[in-house]
C-alpha cells in the first residue's frame, strides 16, 4: 500500500479541492470576457490544471507542455529543454501558465520568457505550491494555492521517480523512501 510510505500529509484532499475552487473564482473574475489558454506543465500539473480549469466559470483552452530541467530528480539545474511543445500558437494569446510546484524558479522564468518571444499578450503564473527558500531567480507567482516548507513533497501529480501521482493528496515521504 503506497499509503504506507507516506510520513505526514500536508495538504488533504479537500484542502486541494477547497483551493483550488478559490483560486477557479480569482481566475474566473480575472480573466471574464477573455479565453485564456492554460498551459498544464506536465506531468506534475495534470490534476491541478484539469481540475483548475473545471473551477473556472468562463471559456478556456487547454494545452499542455512537457519541459524536462537537465540536473538529477532533486536539484534542477537552470537549463530547460521542450520534451513536448505546445499545440496551440502562444502569439496573441492570454497565456496563464499552471505548474504544480515553484522552487528554484528556473523551470518558469525560462518559460514566461519563452511565451513573450512567441508573441503572448500577457503571460500569468498559477502555481498549487510554492517553496519561497528555494528560490534562486527572481520569479513570482501570480496565483499560489500554498506556500510549503522546503520539503521534498509527493502526490496530487506530484511523483518522485514516476510513484506517487496518484495520491488524492500532497504529503511527505518517510525518509527511508527517498533512499
Ligand atoms: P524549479 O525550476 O522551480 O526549481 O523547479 C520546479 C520543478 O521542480 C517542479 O515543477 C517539480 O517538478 C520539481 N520540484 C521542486 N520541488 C519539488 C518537490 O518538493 N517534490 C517534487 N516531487 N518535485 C519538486
């Protein structure tokens, strides 16, 4: 049971689904009379952009893009690369970019800027977390579901080394797990 690897839960189910509908309104307010384009980053955003999108009471687009950062599964390094590409053109659009977790701020400084070369009228961020002591660039959210400790979390898409996503909730390991 991968219940039995976990630690303590952070953030329960409905604590994710409570949020989640509140940041849906503040977006919802926001962007009324646009049709933004909400980019999940994949994989760890899947459930957070999906169920954002559903707590959002206007017209969007959904896309999704895979990026990679070169380093190993803990540490990312600054470097990015595209492992799938947006389907959809960015240029002129009201790009709101949705990511499960903010820490160095590599991994979104280079694509906010990314979607300013390619021509996006406005580029938000919403992330569900946010590790303010990791950050190394200066980056900042325009939506945050929590703020959380510089803990290594898992679940809710969050994985570590592909297990764990499929946790209803966002939790912490016991130590013996990351060995
Ligand atoms: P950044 O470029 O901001 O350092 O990296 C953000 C990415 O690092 C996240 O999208 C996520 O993939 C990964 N990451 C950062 N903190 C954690 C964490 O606590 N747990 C997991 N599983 N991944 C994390």
């Amino acid at each position: 049971m991968i219940q039995n690897d976990i630690l303590k839960v952070l953030y329960s189910k409905e604590e994710l689904a409570q949020r989640t509908t509140e940041l849906g309104k503040e977006l919802t307010e926001d962007y009324r009379n646009k049709k933004p384009l909400l980019v999940g980053i994949l994989k760890g955003a899947i459930f957070f952009t999906t169920d954002l999108a559903k707590a959002m009471d206007i017209n969007v687009e959904i896309d999704f893009m895979d990026v990679s950062s070169y380093g190993n599964s803990t540490i990312s390094s600054g470097e990015v690369k595209i492992i799938k590409d947006l389907s959809a053109s960015a240029a002129d659009r009201d790009i709101i970019i949705v990511e499960d977790i903010i820490d160095s701020g590599r991994t979104l400084e280079y694509l906010v800027s990314l979607f300013k070369r390619r021509g996006a009228n406005t580029v938000k961020l919403v992330t569900l977390l946010d590790k303010p002591e990791g950050r190394v660039v200066d980056i900042k959210a325009d939506y945050v579901g929590f703020l959380v400790p510089n803990e290594f979390v898992v679940g809710y898409g969050i994985d570590f080394a592909e297990r764990y996503r499929n946790l209803p909730y966002v939790a912490v390991l016991k130590p013996e797990m990351y060995q």
